[in-house]
C-alpha cells in the first residue's frame, strides 16, 4: 500500500498507506477498512492514501462508510498536505468535516476568489454542497494534497472506496448536482451529465462518445473509457464501409484504370516471356501447320484404315503441366481477362514413328482442353482477387480509422494508446486471413 513513485502524478489514491498512519490504527490486507485500536478515546489518529490526487485531475472522488460509529462517534473524513503531522493527540489535521454524535460540524469560512477549486461532500448518496474552495495561488506542487480519515472513537471502524466499487453518488452524473456546485466548477464547459443525456438520445454521437470517454480516461475508470472509444471506432469504421466508393476513388485516384495497366504490362513484358518458355520457335510451329495442312488427306485416310489401331498417348508432360502452372501463377497475378488468352500459343511436340501426325492432332486437342480448363482456373482465380481487393481496401479503411482514433486522442492524453493496446496490423492481418481460407 506504499505510495507509487513512478508516475506518481498520474496514479489516483486506491488504498490507505500503512505506512502513512498513527499509532492505535489496524488496517486489513486490501487497505480499505480501517479500525481504531486504542483502548481508550483520548486520542486521535489518523492515516493517509497510497497517493496525492492528481493536479491534472479535473474531478476526484472517493466514498467512506462508517461501519461502526465506536463509543463517541468521532470521525473526520478529508484531505491533508505530506506535511500534515500525524503524530497528534487531541486534533486532527488538514480540511474537512468532523461529525459527532451531537451532529457538530465544525466548517471553515473564508471568502474565495473566482476559479478556486473547491471541495463537496456528499451523505448517503445526496451531495451536501460546497464545503471550502482552494485558493488560486494554492502550491498544489509543494502541497499536494492526500485522502485522509481521523479518528477519535473508541471501536470505530470504516470502509473506503476509491472506485473499485460503484459509488453510492454517482459522480458528475447526479441530477442532485446544486446550481452553486454548477457555476462553480462547470462554467465555461460542458458537462459529463450533457453527454450523458446526448447518448441517451442519440447513442451514435461521436462527439459525446469522444468527451465521455475522456472524462472516464481521466477520472482512472479505464473500462468505461475502453467501452466508449470501442463504440467511438465501430461508428467510424461503418461510416468509413458506407462510403467505401469514395475510399476506393480516393486509393485509386493517382492510377490509371487497372485493368488497363495490367493488360498493358502483359502484353508488352511478361506474357511474352511466359510464352517463350512453352513455345518451340516460330519457324518450328510454321512448318508444323504446312505439314499437317498437306498432308490432310492422308491422315484422314489413316484414321479410316487404322480405326482399332489407335495409339493411346501417354498424354502427362511433367515440365509441361509445369509449365501451364507457372503461366497460371504469373497471369493470375495480373488478373488477366479471358480474351487475352487469345496471345497465348501452346508447343506441339514433335516425335517420330507411323502415328506423328496423329499423335499430333491429340496433343492439339489435349491442349485445347487444358487450355479451357486453365481459363475456368483463371477465372475463378481472378475472381478471389477481387474479393481479396476489397477485403484490403476495406482493410486499409478500418486501420486508418483506428490510426486516426489513437492519433486524436494521443494529442489529448499520450496513455490512451497504451490503454486500446491497439495493434492495427495484427488486427485486420487476421481478420484477411480468416476471410481469405474461406475463399
């Protein structure tokens, strides 16, 4: 329950410190409750939180229950400075209420300039109203100022709550808020009960979602604050799917027309390697087209002749199936359309023997048919690259508008990308990869 000294600035009270206390005060293992052990009630204690409040912290508020008034009732809930002694005997330090059976109140009064921080109480959920102000020139640097409790009842025991449980008055959120506390404290801004009041109405207002989400950021209700910026970056990420057509314009403005583009570079480079590494040289396939034209009649002859007798062929080229399967790898790439298949001639091999000529005509009509099915891979290939191009696009969309969410509120509080633990590439990687084995 020591008080934290990294980032002590930044960390709110969570308990009382057991090392920060008078004599005569047991505390239990969660630092909450705290009992008053002297057997008598001569003297006073009293005990400090782990941590200062925050200078930067617009609102803080913390809650104890009395769960055992002890022998007089004596019990002083407030705040005190590091300096404050807690040695004492018969009073105890700092600013506060101190409340006894007689219902006594023992209140300062001092006139206050504008601006001036000030401190409410608050009974059994009602707030009580302005009880003193902190002055401008307040040294909240030298004199930071620590939740504390006093004690002067034999028995007594209490309970605090620094917001691990929910307050019994809701802070900021209470229409029980008085006009004084209003124009004290919420003058030239706007209130958490507006934004509250704005997502009731409208759940989808991104500016409420914003403030209150910050306002929980602040306040240290961290899972409040991750529920709104959450909400905050789903309203977004839909606003950015309905107007994907102008996402896609705005990705695709300085290119020129896709398809175009590629049909271009396959005509001009890669196609024309591709189909030199299937094809025998042109001379080859000139000579090959003479032979067969005249020779025509011949080999119609054969077929007549020789009906029974055909040849079957062994048919499987291993270097030529891979080669058809690094030609659909790379046109696929390019997403090529049908038509252009048209450039594409596939080698006939030539081979010696009594059935050349017919082996020759199978070996054509065999690549007619790979060649049909090569056009059903394509295109069913080409297909799942428009869908994976949308899947990037929408991508692409979803992890700017998270980028552009951590980016607004790191100008605004540096912890909040700490706090989403938003990792963009992890998370839409993923997400392309699930949408992708589906495919």
């Amino acid at each position: 329950m020591e008080e934290t000294s990294l980032f002590n600035n930044l960390v709110l009270p969570t308990a009382w410190n057991i090392d920060d206390k008078s004599q005569f005060i047991n505390i239990d293992s969660n630092g909450l409750k705290v009992n008053y052990t002297n057997p008598n009630d001569y003297k006073a204690v009293v005990i400090r939180a782990n941590n200062p409040i925050p200078s930067q912290c617009g609102l803080f508020y913390f809650e104890v229950e009395i769960t055992n008034e002890g022998k007089n009732g004596m019990i002083g809930v407030g705040y005190c400075t590091k300096q404050s002694d807690i040695n004492i005997d018969d009073f105890m330090p700092g600013q506060g209420c101190i409340e006894d059976k007689e219902n006594r109140e023992n209140e300062e009064d001092k006139p206050w300039g504008n601006n001036d921080k000030m401190i409410f109480y608050t009974k059994n959920g009602v707030n009580l109203g302005i009880a003193c102000y902190l002055p401008n020139n307040f040294d909240y640097l030298k004199n930071k100022l620590y939740p504390c409790i006093g004690l002067r009842s034999q028995n007594a025991s209490i309970e605090a709550n620094f917001g691990h449980n929910k307050f019994k008055y809701l802070t900021m959120t209470n229409d029980d808020i008085g006009k004084e506390l209003w124009e004290a404290c919420w003058i030239n801004s706007k209130t958490f009960d507006q934004y509250v009041d704005k997502l009731k109405k409208n759940p989808s207002d991104t500016s409420a979602l914003i403030s209150r989400g910050k306002a929980y950021l602040i306040i240290g209700r961290y899972k409040e604050a991750c529920e709104d910026l959450t909400g905050l970056i789903r309203l977004l990420i839909k606003e950015g799917e309905e107007d994907l057509t102008g996402l896609i314009g705005l990705l695709t403005k300085e290119k020129e027309d896709l398809t175009d583009l590629i049909r271009s570079r396959i005509k001009n480079e890669d196609l024309v390697g591709l189909i030199r590494l299937l094809m025998k040289e042109d001379d080859d396939d000139k000579k090959g087209e003479e032979e067969e034209e005249d020779d025509g009649d011949d080999e119609e002859e054969e077929e007549e002749n020789d009906g029974d007798d055909e040849e079957e062929i062994d048919g499987d080229d291993d270097d030529e199936e891979e080669d058809l399967e690094d030609l659909i790898s790379s046109l696929v790439r390019w997403r090529i359309k049908k038509e252009d298949l048209g450039l594409i001639r596939f080698p006939i091999k030539e081979e010696e023997g009594e059935n050349k000529k017919k082996k020759e005509k199978e070996e054509n009509d065999d690549h007619e048919k790979k060649k049909e099915e090569m056009i059903k891979k394509l295109e069913k290939s080409i297909s799942n690259l428009i869908k994976l191009k949308k899947l990037l696009e929408i991508a692409l969309n979803i992890v700017g508008e998270i980028n552009y969410i951590v980016g607004t509120y790191d100008e605004s509080n540096s912890d909040l990308h700490d706090l989403l633990k938003v990792k963009p590439d992890d998370a839409w990687a993923k997400e392309i990869l699930r949408l992708l084995v589906e495919l």
